[in-house]
C-alpha cells in the first residue's frame, strides 16, 4: 500500500469516526434536552403537590380546631343533660312521697309487647 492509500485510508477511518462522535454529541444533546424538560416538568408537578400538602395541612388544623370546639360543647351538653336527668329523678322521688303520703297509687305502665 502506498503513502497515499494509507493516509486516504486513515483520514476515511477518522471521518467516520467523527461522523459517529457528531452522532454521540446529537444522541447525548437530545437526551438532555428532554432530561432538562422532564425535571422542569417534575418541579411543576412538586410545587402542584406542596401547595395541596399545604392547603390539607391548613384544612386539618381548621378541624382540628372545629373538633376541639365540638368537644366542649358536647362536655357542656353532656353536663346540662346530667343535671336534667338528676332533676327528673328528684321530681320522680318528690312525686312518689307525694302519691305515698296521700295513697295513691300509679296506673301501671303499658307492657310491652315482644
């Protein structure tokens, strides 16, 4: 083989290395274009999801708060219904001397049927 034939055949080789390097570089550039928009694309999405994250986390504290509200008030129902039971049972007490004293006796309460 001649000088010649050698350095075609050598530059032959290197262009088509270089046509495989501009590929690579191509490849490489497109994948990172779309890697580039693929995270852009996940940021979006996680400051969608860390403002709903916020907002529940706000909705949960407003219950919460509600709840504890509710609490209290049940306590407060709760100890109104104790003291009307504890009434009723005094004025049954009261009613039953009351019939006692004076001999009369109640009517009988309705059976009921099962």
């Amino acid at each position: 083989m001649s000088e010649m034939e050698e350095l075609r055949r050598r530059l032959e080789a290197l262009e088509a290395r270089v046509d495989e390097v501009v590929a690579e570089h191509t490849t490489t550039r497109n994948l990172a274009v779309g890697s580039d928009s693929d995270v852009a694309a996940l940021q979006v999405q996680r400051r969608a999801d860390m403002q709903v994250i916020r907002a529940l986390r706000d909705t949960q504290l407003e219950h919460g708060k509600t709840l504890e509200a509710h609490g209290k008030t049940l306590q407060e129902h709760s100890k109104l219904l104790g003291a009307l039971v504890s009434g009723q049972v005094a004025m049954m007490e009261q009613l039953q001397a009351i019939t006692s004293h004076f001999g009369i006796t109640p009517p009988e309460q309705p059976r009921e049927e099962g």
